[in-house]
C-alpha cells in the first residue's frame, strides 16, 4: 500500500495511512521539535503613552515615567498600573497637570467654616442667581 497521497486536480483526497505515533487528540497541531514563544500581548492601558518600560540590572521589569523620570515596578503579575495612573495625574512635569498662573481659581469656602453662611446650596444659588422665592 502505497503511503503517499495521491492528487486530482480540484479535489483533496485524505492521507492513505495513519501515523501511529501521532494519532489521538490534537496530534495534528503539534509539530516535532518546534517551540514557539507567545506572541507578545497589546498593552490595554493608555498610561504607557506615558511611560517607557524597561529591564533593569536586576531584572525586574520597571516604568519610567517620560516626565519626572521616576521609576516604578510595573511586573505584570505583582504590580499593577495604580501606581503610574497616580503618578500621571501628580506629576508636575506633566504637561497636561501645569496650571495656567495667569488665570485665577476659584475656591469655595469649606463646609462649617464659621462666619458666615459657610454652606452653600444649589437650591440657595439658584434662588440668588434667578432671583425667584
């Protein structure tokens, strides 16, 4: 019996013999000899635009922040981004955190400051600004 499978144009004949070895389940998809290393997952967070991530002489895995140039651990089964989302909305390098100082800010009295009313009420602004009772 002949164990090379024979074509016909158009059509796909099956393979004439079986090989003992690989037969059972998902023999298939496995190929002798062959490893491949997983494909690299895409980063889901936008704090790596901020960021670059590097090895360190430890080989640790460590962010960088593209600002202040702090780093943080960023291992992906230990750590987690809360420390780099913190450091993002903190950083004072950071160009979407610089405060205008030409531009005034407004501050509202803190609740139970004495003198005063010290406590303001959307219903109490709204009677002011409208002028209704």
């Amino acid at each position: 019996m002949s164990t090379e499978p024979t074509f016909i144009e158009g059509s796909v004949t099956p393979p004439t013999s079986i090989d003992s070895e690989n037969s059972g389940v998902g023999a298939s998809s496995q190929a002798e000899g062959t490893t491949r290393k997983r494909k690299a997952a895409p980063q889901r967070s936008q704090i790596w635009s901020h960021f670059t991530k590097f090895i360190n002489s430890d080989g640790a895995s460590k962010a960088k922040c593209n600002y202040c140039q702090k780093e943080f651990c960023c291992d992906m089964k230990k750590n987690g981004t809360g420390s780099l989302k913190y450091n993002i909305g903190s950083c004072k390098k950071n160009p979407s955190n610089v405060v205008d100082s030409s531009q005034g800010q407004l501050v509202l009295p803190r609740k139970g400051v004495e003198g005063g009313k010290g406590i303001f009420q959307l219903g109490d602004l709204i009677k002011k600004h409208v002028g209704k009772d």
